[in-house]
C-alpha cells in the first residue's frame, strides 16, 4: 500500500472505531481465529456500511469484492483512498475472479459478499459462486464471518438511496444499537479438478451452511437479540 494511503487507511479505521465505540453495542467473536498470511474473507449483507463496520476487525488491509456503489462519487473517493476496493459489476465475473486470485497470489487478503445484495437481519439469500472460484484457484484459508443485527436496529433511509446505472442501491443502517460479527474458524475444503463445476456448487453451499451456523450460534449462544 502507498505510504500516504496507509496513513489514510489509519486514519479511517481510528475513525470507524470511534464511531463505533461511541454509537454501536458491538459485540465481536472469533477474531483470534484469523489465521497469519492470504485469506479470502466470505461475510454475509445485512446494511450498507458492513465493509467499514468489519475494517477494524480484519488483521490487515483487505480488497474487497464491491458494487456498482463504487461509483457513487463519495464512496467511490473513500474506498479508493482506502486502496481496499475493486468495481467488479462492470466488466465479466471472470475478470473479478482474476483480480481477487491475482491479490491473494501477491499474499494479499480479499473479502467478498456472495450474496450480492443486502438481505433481511438473520436470512440469508442465495449465494453467487464468486468466493468459491476463487477459492478454487488459490487454496487460501476461507474466512466465514457472520454479521447480525436485532430488526429493530435496523433503519432505512430511502433519501439516502443511490442510483447507479439505473439501478437503486438503499441506504440501511444500524446507526445505533446492537451489531454484531461472529468470525469462524478457517475452512480449507477438499477439492480435486479445478474444472468439475460440482465442486463450486458444492463449496458455496458449504460457504452458506457454516454463515447460517455462525448467525444462529449468535442468536442462540453468544448474545440475546
């Protein structure tokens, strides 16, 4: 990372931290599990800020695997400062795959929402087969993390809503109350011929079984929502 963006980068996780300290009854697991060198971290979405929310959280600086949001011009200015984001969505899913195999190649760390969307507090939608691709080309350590929040923190603020190439992006938000990450153990799945197409659906619906796990331990165990 360039010096000055690295101080950036500080500067703004100080900053995400603050906020959260001072705003956020953040509850955070499983952080000690994060293993040394690449990793590719899989997170599920729940508002729109859950990138920054998990800045502190990472070990390191992370790429992530982002939306067309990018390209709103405030957003697009802060992740590019950040040097952590790449706009996918505008060019083939196999040119994002690329890019994420060639950080990690490089002994970087990626991140990616498979879900591509937000979804409801404690659902999760379907799983695009990004992460294990990628996966499947490094055989980087995989990172689940779940992200959870009670409804009724959660808010929406439809004047907030960005419109990128015709399509709305909403703004949801737990500015205040109960977030919570729960970060899983490392996952390195057995796969053989990178080509066998079964293999990636059967590392993404391992991918979404161990987040389900992880929300419901969260639920269940760790915290009373």
């Amino acid at each position: 990372m360039h010096p000055v963006k690295r101080v950036f980068h500080g500067t703004f996780v100080y900053g995400v931290r603050a906020y959260q300290r001072l705003f956020l009854n953040l509850h955070v697991w499983g952080r000690e599990h994060i293993p040394p060198g690449p990793k590719l971290y899989v997170a599920n979405h729940i508002t729109s800020p859950d990138a920054f929310w998990l800045l502190p959280v990472f070990t390191e600086p992370v790429h992530y695997v982002v939306s067309p949001l990018v390209r709103s011009p405030l957003v697009g200015a802060v992740v590019r400062g950040l040097e952590q984001t790449f706009f996918p969505k505008a060019v083939r899913p196999e040119r994002a795959v690329d890019d994420a195999v060639e950080y990690l190649s490089a002994g970087e760390s990626v991140a990616i929402w498979p879900e591509g969307d937000m979804q409801q507090p404690f659902q999760l939608g379907r799983f695009y087969p990004g992460a294990a691709r990628i996966y499947r080309k490094t055989r980087v350590p995989i990172i689940p993390i779940a992200l959870v929040a009670p409804t009724r923190c959660v808010r929406e603020y439809p004047r907030l809503t960005t419109v990128v190439d015709g399509q709305a992006y909403r703004m949801v938000l737990v500015a205040r109350g109960t977030y919570c990450i729960n970060v899983g153990k490392p996952w390195m799945p057995e796969c053989g011929d990178r080509s066998d197409a079964r293999e990636t659906v059967s590392i993404t619906r391992g991918l979404k079984t161990r987040i389900e796990a992880l929300v419901a331990e969260v639920r269940r165990d760790k915290f009373w929502l």
